[in-house]
C-alpha cells in the first residue's frame, strides 16, 4: 500500500513536470522567435523543474531498475554473496544518501533564516531548493525499500539496466526483421 501510494505520487509529479517544462520551454521558444520578446523567468523555473525531475527520476529509476552499473564481477558470485555485497552496496547508498540530507537540511535551514528569494521570481530560495531534500528521503525510501527486499529474499541488490542484453536483442531484432524482408 505504502509503495504503490508512493509510486503514484512519483509519477504523478514526474508527468507534471515534464509537461510544465515542456510547455514552459515551447512558451518560450515561441515567445522569443515569433514575438521577439520573452518571459524573464523562463529559464529559472525550467532549470528548477528539471532539477526537481532529477531527483524524483533518481528515486524512480531505482524502483524501476533503470540505472547502469558495473555488475559482471557480481553476476558470477554464488547467490549468497551477491545479496552481501547488494546490501553493503545499498548500505554506502543510504549512508550518502544520509550525508546529503544533512547538507540539504543545513543549507535549507541556512537560506530560511538568511531569506534569500531567487533571481528572477519572487519564491524564497529554500522552498526552490528544497528538492535537495525531499529527494534524499524520497531516495532512501527506495534504498531501504530494496534493502527489505534483499533480507527477505525478494531481490539480490540493486536491478540495474543491463544495456548489452538490450542491444544484443535489438541487434538479433534488427537482423531477423531484415532477413525476413529480404525473403519477400
């Protein structure tokens, strides 16, 4: 219940600022090149939506297995050490994770007290940053979430994309689409 509720609002949050982006850049372009003229705070809030992207896709991309890593040492280990080393793998992530929560939280603590808003809109610097933290704690979620899995059995560690297994297909796809073209 917990992880599809959070599923949800990742990629709720995740559509939304895709499309306010996109919009907003399309806006933009269109302001400038049809119009000549444009909106001064365009580009600030482009640059803070995709930094908030980031973060919510950092935290999807672990749920989904979409980020790359180094894993053919790992691949060759017995079972059981392979859930070792995925849970001390997901242990150094949640202990970095923790180191920048707590910059993050330092830093938001800092530009609240200081009241610091940003450049070209009147939105103090700490909610736009704010991010820095929510994304941590939406990333340890995932991270302890994974780390629930290798102690019950469900994962071995990280899922990561394995990009030579999907070329080779898309390769064998390719080949097999051409050879059946070419008996036509």
């Amino acid at each position: 219940m917990f992880s599809r509720i959070i599923n949800s609002i990742e990629e709720t949050i995740i559509c939304l600022l895709l499309a306010s982006m996109t919009l907003l850049v399309f806006f933009e372009v269109l302001m400038r090149f049809g119009f000549g003229t444009g909106v001064m705070w365009a580009q600030e809030l482009t640059l803070h939506l995709s930094a908030w992207m980031v973060l919510f896709g950092v935290s999807y991309g672990i749920k989904v297995g979409a980020h790359i890593g180094v894993d053919a040492l790992v691949k060759i280990l017995p079972p059981l050490a392979r859930k070792i080393i995925g849970a001390v793998a997901i242990c150094a992530c949640l202990f970095y994770t923790g180191l920048f929560g707590k910059g993050a939280w330092v830093y938001l603590e800092k530009m609240h007290k200081i009241g610091i808003e940003l450049d070209d809109m009147p939105i103090p610097k700490w909610i736009a940053h704010s991010i820095l933290l929510i994304g941590m704690i939406l990333i340890a979620i995932r991270l302890a979430m994974l780390l629930w899995g290798v102690f019950t059995g469900k994962n071995e560690g990280f899922t990561l994309a394995d990009e030579a297994k999907e070329s080779m297909h898309l390769a064998e796809e390719t080949k097999a689409a051409a050879q059946g073209g070419d008996s036509a």
